[in-house]
C-alpha cells in the first residue's frame, strides 16, 4: 500500500481524496519511483472535472513528479535503482510511488534537485517545443502569450526573450502583469482592462505578431487567430476557458497557420524526449530561465490547490511535497 490523492468520480475538487492505494509490482518495462515532489498543472483539472475523460476509474491524478528510482520491472535497462528521475505526461503523480514506464524517466542532472525537476518538466518541455519546435523564435520575431504569468507562461515568455524575439503577455491582473514583465515580456496587456487585439495591432503598427500561444481557448482564439502577421501561426494546446467550437477553426483568416499541440506528440521516442529535457535543463542552468516555485502543498492538500489553481490564486509553479 501507499498513500495517494484518489478520483473516484469526475467532478469538483472535493472529489480528490486522500487514502491508501494499492500499487502492485512494476511490470515488464516499468520502474517503481518513490516520489518525492510531484508538480501541479491545468490539465490536472481537466481530468478531475472530466472534461478531459478517463479511460478507468478510480485512478491517481498528476502528470508530474520527481524521485528515486527504487524497483525495476524485467527487461528495463533506461535507468537503475538508486538513479533520481523525473517524468511528464503519465498518470499518477498524486502519490507517494509511481510505476512508470522506464524509457518515460529522465535521469537528473546533480545540479537539479527534484523539487524544481517537479516544479518544471511538464511545464518546462510544454515551453521548450512551442519557442523552440512549434515555432521556433529568434531575433525580430513577434510572440503573443497568454497567461503570461502561469506556469508555463512564466517559462515561456522568458526562453522567447532570451532567443531574441518581442514578447506581448496578456494577464488577468495588476499583480500578475508586474510578475509577466519581470518574467520577459516586453508589453503586458491586461485583458479584463482592454481589448488585446486592439493593443496588439497597435503594438505591432497593424501587421500583428508571428506567433500566438494560446492554451485558454474558447473566450480568446477568435482575437487569436485576428492577431496573427501574415504566415503566423498560432499553437492551440489548452482551453482553460471551455472547448473551442469545432466552426470556430474555420474562421482562421488566409494565409495563418494553426497547430494543435501536446507535449507527448513533441516526445514520442526517448530520443526526442531527452533532447527536450536536456534543452530545458541547459536554459535553466544558463540562468536565462528561472523556475518559480509560488505555492507549496502537502499531497494530503490536492484539493485545496485544484480550488485555488481554478480561482486564479496562483503564478508560476505549484508543487506538492510528498
């Protein structure tokens, strides 16, 4: 047995309960973690609401977390016992041991600790395939994001200032807007006080910007796709304010691209995912990029941060500490 935040049935964060979990052997091709810090992102929220649906319940939630490898299943020769690893994208981080599937781990550098591996690997590849993959951006580009000072918007906009391009950040708040401009935004617009396609096309003298990131989806990806230079693109890889309407995509003007990205499309081989994590690793050792760790909870507290992740109370990265 092992202590874990379990979902029952898909609803509010109340529905997140903490109690024992049974997790038997790794199995072929698996390593057992014993977690010691697990990260908390937006998607976890989907899965909890089910609006994301899952494929069994009850389940653990949390795509994030970092530890030590402490049991190998047959045939796993990616990682061995006693290595700190880290992961994204699998189920049960909410837990204090996982089975994950060993090729999924990636080895820690000494100068990486697990609470900022925890803290940054979904949401640090999340920023390193859109600067750097989905679009890559380097000196005159244009990147409009938004939800600048969210985890992964606080990432982001700094590796984008870093390669060389003008950032425009949109945010919700005065105290988020300071938090996006010491983060790397050149211009933060603060959408409940005007229009950001108004700011944005007078920021850029009407041509609009290269590329927009834009995980918030229904109440933004109109103006989204109306912010776009000629040959943008715009990365849709979230929709915290409800699903797009499939009609909508058609509304994209002439000329513009759109790319609906995941972070495991960007990862699928171990090469790739490497590749990633190392490039994310090397920005954040160079300094360019700074992890910040905002809002600490006991795993016991998962409900307690799903509620104010929901109520826009939190920046940067949430960890759990297991």
């Amino acid at each position: 047995m092992t202590k874990a935040v379990v979902l029952h049935t898909p609803g509010g964060p109340e529905n997140l309960s903490w109690e024992d979990w049974d997790l038997p052997p790794p199995a072929a091709g698996e390593a057992r973690v014993r977690q010691t810090f697990a990260g908390l992102n937006y998607v976890d929220t989907y899965l909890r609401s089910g609006r994301y649906p899952l494929a069994t319940l009850p389940v653990v939630l949390g795509r994030e977390a970092a530890g030590v490898v402490e049991t190998l299943g047959d045939g796993v020769d990616t990682v061995r016992v006693g290595d700190r690893v880290a992961y994204s994208s699998h189920l049960g981080g909410y837990a204090e041991a996982n089975n994950v599937p060993a090729d999924r781990l990636v080895p820690l550098p000494d100068d990486v600790g697990d609470e900022l591996a925890a803290a940054m690997m979904l949401k640090g590849m999340t920023a390193q395939f859109l600067v750097r993959q989905t679009r890559p951006l380097g000196p005159g580009d244009t990147l409009l994001y938004h939800a600048a000072a969210g985890g992964v918007g606080l990432i982001a906009c700094q590796w984008a200032k870093h390669l060389g391009a003008t950032v425009i950040g949109t945010v919700g708040s005065a105290d988020k807007a300071e938090r996006a401009k010491a983060h790397g935004c050149d211009h933060v617009i603060n959408y409940n006080e005007e229009d950001f396609l108004e700011r944005v096309m007078a920021l850029t003298g009407g041509v609009g910007v290269d590329f927009v990131c834009d995980a918030v989806g229904r109440t933004t990806i109109e103006k989204s796709m109306q912010a776009l230079a000629h040959h943008g693109v715009l990365a849709s890889y979230g929709a915290a304010s409800g699903q797009v309407a499939p009609e909508t995509w058609a509304k994209m003007p002439p000329e513009r691209f759109l790319v609906k990205t995941t972070l495991p499309g960007y990862t699928k081989t171990r090469e790739q995912l490497l590749a990633a994590a190392n490039d994310l690793f090397a920005v954040v050792r160079s300094g360019a990029v700074r992890i910040e760790i905002n809002q600490r909870y006991a795993l016991k507290e998962a409900a307690q941060a799903h509620a104010d992740l929901e109520g826009r109370k939190t920046t940067g990265s949430t960890i759990f500490v297991i």
